[in-house]
C-alpha cells in the first residue's frame, strides 16, 4: 500500500497484496480513499460488492459546434436558454472579445499573470497551466486565444488547442479576474467557444478533460454546468490517452463537498459497459435528479456513513 496525498485529501493506493490479503477491505489508516489501479476481473468481482466503484480516473467533455450563439441557445432547454441569453448580455455590454488564432507571446504572458491570480483564489487551486506553458509559447500555431477585456484590461482569457485529428477545437485553460464581477463570464466565454471553433472550420468543440470525482478539488458544479450547457462526458480513453480504470471507496467525505460526485462503468467490460453516475452523500438518500445527464444509463445515491461505515450504493433509493 503506498498513502499518497491530493492537496488534503489522503488516498491509500492498494495493490494486488493488499487485495489478496484482505487489506483492501480495512479502512486503511485514515486515508479518505483506497484506489485499486487497473484491477483484474478477479479484483473486480472481490470489492464491487463492498462498496468500490470501478471508473475511469478522467472525463473528456465535448458537443457539436454551432455557427451563431442563437443557434446554440435553441438547443437549450427554456430556464437555461433563459440564464445564458442574460449572462451573455451581461457579459456583451461593457465588454470586448478578443480571439488569436495562433497566441501570441506577450499577450500568453498577460493570460498567465491572470490564470495565477485566477487560481490563487480558489481554495485547491493548482497551477496546472504552468507546466504547458513553455508548450504554448514554442507551438503557438496550435492554440488558440479567446480573451475578454474591459477597456484595456483582460479579465478573463481561454487557452484552447486544436486537435486536428478530431477536427476538434479543446478548450484548455480559463482565467477570471477574482476582482471582476462575475455577471455570467465564465458561461458566456464557456459559449464563445463554440461559435469560434466553426469559425475555424473545427467540428467539435471540448470542455477539456476533468478528474473523475468533482467535490474535491473540482466543485460539483462545474459537472452541473457542463452539463447544461449540453457537453457530453465520455472516458478521456476514448479520445486520447490511456486512462486505465481504477476501483475507488470513499471512506470520507470530510474535505469534500457534500454531495460529491463520479461517473462509474457498470461492467468490467470498459468498452461496453453502460456509465451510471453516483451522487456520493452522507445523507442516504440525496437528490439524484440535477446530475442525469444523456450519456448516463442511470444516477444513484452512494452513502457514505463514516470511516468505520460501510459505503455502498443504497438499495432502497
């Protein structure tokens, strides 16, 4: 067993001794999870029916282009057509959009002093950004720039790269102002996107690539919002890199919010298996309804007691 830890949550990582001895069945010291990396179907067969998940590690979003945001917002349903009309006048007025086709150097340098401001603000924030950031400035054909200024100030900046294989625009990087008032930005930006990847000749359009457990250091929301904004999630897998499955318990939900979220397979067959989502909660029976999405056969609650409880999905719900 190796204990490793994710900001603050603590992740037992078990392996086959562990398995075989029964250790992945203890509450391993006080880790908040226990992660079984690319199980055997034997593994698999052992811990499912004691509360594991067997899921991908990573979520690839993406939806269809469109060529004017009224063609886009008749693909809503009525509230949410509603909010985004609004969060895009709001952000219009006021505003200046700005879009590169291949970024330039300096105007990469005002993004990023803005993407650390960005994530000094939220309360896990990692500088992910930093590690591409060289990637960007030598291959600046690749990435596209869509920017949003208020007189000559940039208040909010995504960082998206083409990926011609899919004749796909993906979205990357995002950065908001803290200080700026936020009347709908990072929606209205969210929506630009897609309006822009048609205007490059780019058929799909990606929300990027999320840690498959939001209420940690992704919020819940953002899958709610992805999702409304009509993005379908599919194993990263099935677009562009390996991504083998793992078998996860949370013991805790102690530095995560609750309800915590995942998407999990139904099969130890990856390929056919159908993807159901589980609303991860204290309370036994949490509303299921905000998180159906398309792509998913089904949502159910997944009880978490306490280190000392025993976590699986709840049968009367």
């Amino acid at each position: 067993m190796e204990l490793t830890t994710h900001h603050d949550l603590r992740i037992a990582v078990l392996d086959t001794s562990d398995v075989a001895s029964g250790g992945a069945l203890e509450h391993t010291g006080d880790a908040d999870l226990l992660r079984v990396v690319d199980p055997t179907p034997e593994q698999y067969a052992e811990l499912i029916p004691h509360g594991f998940l067997f899921k991908p590690q990573w979520l690839f979003w993406t939806r269809p282009v469109y060529s004017t945001l009224d063609a886009y917002l008749d693909t809503l349903r009525p509230r949410m057509r509603k909010s985004t009309r609004h969060a895009i006048r709001q952000t219009e007025s006021g505003h200046r959009l700005e879009v590169e086709e291949a970024v330039d150097p300096a105007r990469l340098d005002t993004w990023f002093a803005l993407y650390e401001r960005h994530i000094a603000s939220l309360p896990r924030g990692t500088l992910y950004a930093a590690e591409d950031l060289e990637w960007f400035r030598t291959h600046p054909d690749q990435v596209v720039g869509i920017y949003l200024y208020s007189g000559d100030r940039m208040v909010a900046g995504l960082l998206c790269m083409k990926v011609p294989r899919h004749r796909m625009l993906r979205m990357t990087y995002y950065a908001c102002d803290p200080d700026h008032p936020d009347q709908g930005t990072t929606r209205y930006m969210y929506v630009q996107a897609g309006v822009v990847a048609a205007e490059l000749g780019h058929e799909v359009l990606s929300a990027g690539a999320d840690p498959n457990f939001y209420g940690h250091d992704i919020a819940t929301g953002l899958y709610l919002l992805k999702r409304r904004l009509g993005f379908r999630a599919d194993p990263l897998w099935r677009y562009e890199a390996d991504d083998p499955p793992v078998l996860e318990k949370v013991l805790s939900l102690d530095r995560c919010e609750d309800p915590s979220f995942c998407v999990a397979y139904g099969d130890y067959d990856v390929r056919r298996a159908p993807l159901t989502g589980y609303v991860l909660s204290r309370t036994p029976a949490p509303a299921t309804h905000p998180f159906h999405a398309p792509m998913l056969a089904s949502v159910v609650p997944h009880h978490i007691s306490d280190r000392r409880g025993d976590n699986r999905p709840c049968p009367d719900c």
